[in-house]
C-alpha cells in the first residue's frame, strides 16, 4: 500500500487510496453505457459486434492504464462518441469506404497525435485556431449525433419529397427511445450515478418483458476479438480522399481531449498559478497511443472522457482514479451477453442525450458577430444534413476563412487556418 500510496503520490493530493478506488467507480459507472453503445454503432459498419465490444472494453482499459500509470492524472478513456458516428456514418456508410480503412484512418491520426504531442505542435495548432470554429464543431458533432439517435430509432425516416420526416411515434422503437431519453434527462438531473447505463437498462428490460428482445444471458467468456484484431487498412487509408477524413478523425480527439483535460484538471484543483496541467504532454500521449491501440484492436478513436469530473467530484486526484476504471472495463468484457441484447432504440435515447451536452457550446459563440456566427452555424447545420463531420469542418474553415476576406478582417486569420482553408478547399472542389 505503501508503494502505491509513493507512487500516485496520495498523500501529497490530500486523499486516500479507499477516496480515488470510490471515485473510479464513480466515473465507470457514468461512462460505462459506451461499452453498450459502441458496438452498436460501429456494427453498422458492417464490423462482428462481439469483438467490436471486447475490443472497446480493452481499449478504454488501456487507455485508462496509460493515463493514471504513466501521466497519473484522474482522467479515464474510452472510444469516442461522436467519432465512432462519424466512423460508421461518415465513412463508411456515406463515404463507401470499407471499415478496415476507416479503422486504417483512425491508425494515421493517432500517429499523427503522438508526433503533434512529442514535438509540442499541438498547443501552437489549438491556438491558431479560433475559438468559435472549435465550439461549432463540437455543437456541429452534437448535432449529427442527434440526427443519428433520431434516425436510428425511427423518429425520423425518409421521404422522397422531402428527404425526412417524422416516423410512426406510436410504433415500439420510437417510444422507447424517447421514453429512454426521458428516464436519462430525469436521472440526470437528479444527479444519480450512472444515469445513461441505468436509462439503457431500463428500456432493455421493458423490451424483454414485451417480448421485443431474446433473453441471452448476463455473463459469458468474452467472444473472439479476431475478427477484428489487427484488420486495419493503412494502406487504402492513405487513399487522397481519405485526407479530410483523417484530419477530422485528429482535429476531433484533438480538441476533445483537449478541453476535457482542462475541464477535469480544473475541477480537481491541479492547474498551477501559471495556467499549466501537471503531465499534460505525457497525457496527450497516453491519449494518442490509446487511439493507435484501438485501431489496431478494431475500435474508432480513444479519447479522455469529460465524464471523469464526476469521479473527481467525489474526491479522484490521481492516476490510482484511471487504473481503477481500467480494472473494471477489463472486468466488462465477461457482459458481452448483456451487451449483445441492448437493441438500437434502448442506446439512442443516450446519444441524444449526449448531443444535448455537446450543444451546451453554442452559448459562448458571439452571435452578435456575422463573422463569428456565420461559420458555427454552417457546422451546425451542414455536419448533420451533410451526414459528415469531415464535410462540416471543411465547410466551416472555407466559410470562416471567406467572410473575414470579406469583411476586412485579415488578421484573424491565422496560418494554420489558411492551410487548412486551401487544402480543404481543394479537397472538396477537385476530388
């Protein structure tokens, strides 16, 4: 104990090894609902969902090692929401491409992270680019998300005249996820731990008892990870149109895990007087190097979970906080049989519920300028009806770039902006 205690250095954050086990648990319990949520999502792509659902659990359990042994910081990792959409909807299902070169794509930019993280170029990039087209990315994800939970569901279906519509709201799937959500919203609010997975279960058990879902037990050894072990395509990733794709696939993580490194190292109180994060590039390396594991797993991008703040609120500090959700992610992958009966309406309603968060960032935009606003509602608008957060970005850096030209405001556009201004540009124009 003693050991431990020396090297997560308790004594010196003023808690216990009994405070950071409890916050672990803590923040497993509100981030858990991925392990359900993610093989759904990334078996739409046409990937085996038993190993897609060990392949999450041993990629959030490594990423969690990474971050609490080697940065010993209180953050837990997990796939991405958003990013694993993205994976399946964009570019697989929008752009045609087959699975094992979006899981090829995801490789290149968590490559691609490390060297950002090793040569200390991310905080030059962050930086450059304005805060405005970061939060309408976020929002612009939201918003996509929302769109996916909806059409998954069946709240919105085609229509030739009008390309969507409101589905049969009388029909099982589209109450359950709006009852879903609902439970998760009420939850939620009332701060109970674990409210996503318990807003899951419910409406999984409710489609049991209707006879809707097959009883397939609760625990099992784990299924084969080998349909998806090691199948990444890097080589077709480096396919020209493939170049936006990855670039999302970085920029996203990159801004995600960026925000919830602060967002969680301000809460517990680990910032010092100069505005620095303690070990900060060590976890945009533990981050990136979870993403390259994954990939080669077969899981989209790994990324640092917001939802660790819960476990800091209940007293996490260090790393001992991260190592103790990895021990209870490898723990999962003996559910797979639970995680095999959660139907595609039970996970929506916590999509939607996650696109809501995701939202939240659209209150900080200066709408009152036409030069800020402009680019974030292109995001939010043409991410989703675009079904790309890839073509979103892009749309969004052109117009940015187009309307400070426009309006005489040179100056505020930075280098790394007009780069990835013309590279986009010609991306969408000459491809």
């Amino acid at each position: 104990m003693n050991a431990i205690e020396r090297y997560f250095g308790i004594n010196g954050e003023n808690t216990t090894i009994k405070t950071e086990i409890l916050a672990g648990i803590t923040t497993f319990l509100t981030m858990v609902y991925i392990i359900f949520v993610n093989p759904n999502v990334l078996a739409e792509a046409g990937m085996d969902k038993g190993a897609v659902f060990v392949a999450t659990c041993l990629a959030a359990a490594i990423g969690c090692f990474i971050m609490g042994i080697y940065a010993r910081l209180p953050v837990a990792l997990a796939p991405g929401m958003g990013l694993n959409a993205f994976f399946t909807y964009g570019v697989v299902l929008g752009m045609g491409y087959a699975w094992q070169t979006a899981l090829g794509a995801v490789f290149l930019s968590g490559c691609l992270f490390i060297i950002l993280s090793l040569f200390k170029i991310r905080e030059w990039i962050i930086d450059a680019i304005p805060t405005s087209l970061k939060q309408g990315i976020v929002a612009g994800i939201g918003a996509f998300l929302a769109f996916i939970a909806l059409q998954s569901s069946g709240i919105i279906i085609g229509r030739d005249a009008t390309l969507v519509m409101l589905g049969d709201m009388s029909s099982f799937a589209p109450m359950m996820a709006a009852l879903g959500f609902f439970i998760i919203i009420g939850l939620v609010y009332k701060k109970v731990p674990g409210a996503v997975t318990i807003g899951i279960l419910i409406i999984t058990l409710i489609s049991l008892f209707t006879g809707h879902t097959q009883f397939a037990g609760i625990m099992s050894a784990p299924p084969s990870i080998a349909p998806t072990l090691m199948q990444l395509d890097i080589a077709g990733a480096f396919d020209v149109g493939m170049i936006s794709v990855i670039f999302a696939f970085l920029f996203v993580d990159l801004f995600d895990t960026t925000g919830s490194l602060v967002g969680i190292a301000s809460k517990a109180g680990l910032i010092d007087k100069n505005g620095n994060i303690p070990n900060m590039d060590k976890a945009l390396l533990a981050d990136s190097t979870a993403t390259v594991t994954g990939a080669m797993l077969g899981t989209s991008s790994t990324t640092s979970y917001i939802e660790s703040a819960s476990g800091v609120a209940s007293g996490g500090r260090t790393g001992l906080m991260a190592v103790t959700v990895g021990i209870l992610f490898l723990l999962s992958i003996f559910f797979a049989p639970l995680a095999g009966m959660i139907p595609a309406y039970a996970t929506a309603g916590a999509i939607f519920y996650v696109s809501v968060l995701m939202l939240f960032t659209l209150k900080d935009i200066n709408w009152e300028d036409l030069t800020e606003a402009a680019p974030v509602a292109v995001v939010l608008l043409l991410t989703p009806l675009t079904y790309s957060i890839a073509d979103g970005i892009a749309l969004g850096f052109i117009t940015f770039t187009a309307v400070k030209l426009m309006t005489g405001k040179f100056s505020e556009i930075t280098i790394p902006v007009w780069v990835l201004t013309i590279i986009l540009l010609a991306k969408l124009v000459l491809l």
